[in-house]
C-alpha cells in the first residue's frame, strides 16, 4: 500500500510509540538485507512529533508493523489505522 502513493506525496504517519512525520517517497527495503519483509524507506518531509532529531530529507527506515496510523496531511483523510 505504502508504495502506491505517489512520489512527492506527503502522508502524515503515526508509529506505535507515538512520533508522528510526514513521509514521502515510500520503498520496500529489499528483504534480504533484514531477513524480514516488512521495512520500508520514506524520505521525512517534517517531524511532527519524536525524541529524536531529524533533517528534512532524511531517509528513515521503519517496521510497517509499527505504523498505526496513515492521513493525507491536507484534508485529514484516513489511509489506514491498525
């Protein structure tokens, strides 16, 4: 799913320990790098929320198990909750 959003399109993200970004630029990690099939890149538009500190246009790696949360940053439409 995460793949079907366009390049540039910035999707607000909240993660299971609550930091919220706005992502862009989504990509499955190639699953022999992990041994696991369910990282995904995405390049950060802003930091919403996070204990950590990140540039934007940093590229973060992230669990899609992690992700409970998908809005389209402008009209708050729902991708998905989990």
């Amino acid at each position: 799913m995460l793949e079907d959003f366009e390049d540039g399109q910035d999707v607000l993200v909240k993660l299971r320990n609550n930091d919220e970004y706005l992502l862009y630029d989504f990509e499955m990690v190639d699953e022999s790098i992990y041994d696991c099939d369910d990282v995904v890149m995405a390049t950060i538009s802003s930091v919403i929320k996070s204990d950590f500190c990140y540039k934007n246009g940093t590229k973060i790696e992230l669990s899609i198990n992690d992700i409970v949360e998908l809005k389209d940053p402008c009209n708050e439409f729902q991708y998905f909750s989990g």
